[in-house]
C-alpha cells in the first residue's frame, strides 16, 4: 500500500473536528494520511510503544506536514491515557494484536466526544496468522462495535491484500 492507499480508506471516515489519535501508530502511514486529510489545523495525537517508529514518523510529519500539530506519546494504548476529548480515532492494523478487545474498545470509546467518530482499518477475516493474530471481519466488526455502545457503523472501503485477501476501512459513531 502506498500514500493515497491510505488516504483512501480513511478518506470518508475523518471530518466532524480537527482533534483525533492514531492508536498504534507505529512508523506513521496511517497517521501521515490523517495529516493529509484533516488539513491545515489538524492536531493529532500519536500513540505507540516503539519510540523509534514515533521518531521516524516525526521526520516525515516535519517534512510532509509542517503545520500539522502533533503529540507523539511513547505508550501503551490498552492503559488510560491523559488525553483531551476527541473527536476521532484510527485504529488502522493495531487492534488485530488485542484477543480481547472489548475493554479496549471501552476505555477508547471514553476518550471521545459525543458524536465522535471511530475509524477502523483491519484485515477482513476472522482467523489470523502469526503476525495477524486476531484479525476481525466487517460482519464481526458491526457486531462488535454495537456490542461496546457504537449506534451506527458503516463500511468505507476495501483494498486487496496479499496479507489476507482484503483490508477494510469501517466507521463508528
């Protein structure tokens, strides 16, 4: 996957606000093209445990997205997080790690505002590998996501994947 691959998935998930988080952000794709999408203004809080990868997304942010606030915070995102309300999160191949997702699920939910929005990106399959270890389908998705007190889903897009046969971008309210 490439720049506008990214763009794309996430394209009709990110509008409503200027303030969202990348969790699990790891070397930047996915936070470069919330960057790119949320424009001049955008303030992004990027959450992983790999400092180095924080580090390699700031130089592209620098370089890329100068005017594009953001926080990178070295840390677990399955702990609390002192974080100012949201208006939307990515969750873009990090989720898969988690069997049990929904207390995660939980304590995210709680760092958005009323109407804020989730965007997910995942595998579309519901058994994994040794590096996918707990993908989850769409179908398991919208299931998923009304069970942790999302009122609407909707699915975004899909690209194909080697990985998995197809990556989906999913949105939740």
């Amino acid at each position: 996957m490439n720049h506008n691959d990214h763009v794309n998935l996430l394209r009709d998930g990110i509008e409503g606000g200027k303030r969202w988080a990348d969790f699990g952000s790891g070397s930047g794709a996915f936070t470069l093209a919330l960057a790119d999408l949320l424009g001049e203004g955008g303030e992004i809080y990027s959450v992983d445990s790999n400092r180095a990868a924080l580090r390699e997304q700031e130089r592209a942010m620098q370089e890329l997205f100068p005017a594009t606030i953001v926080h990178y915070l070295a840390a677990d995102f399955t702990r609390p997080l002192d974080l100012p309300p949201l208006d939307g999160i990515v969750m873009a191949n990090s989720l898969h790690f988690q069997r049990d997702k929904a207390p995660l699920l939980q304590l995210l939910r709680r760092y958005l505002r009323p109407g804020g929005r989730f965007v997910l990106v995942e595998y579309n399959a519901d058994h994994g590998n040794l590096w996918v270890p707990y993908p989850l389908s769409y179908p398991t998705w919208e299931k998923l996501a009304w069970a942790q007190g999302f009122t609407t889903t909707r699915l975004l897009a899909t690209i194909p994947s080697r990985f998995l046969s197809e990556i989906y971008s999913a949105l939740s309210t």
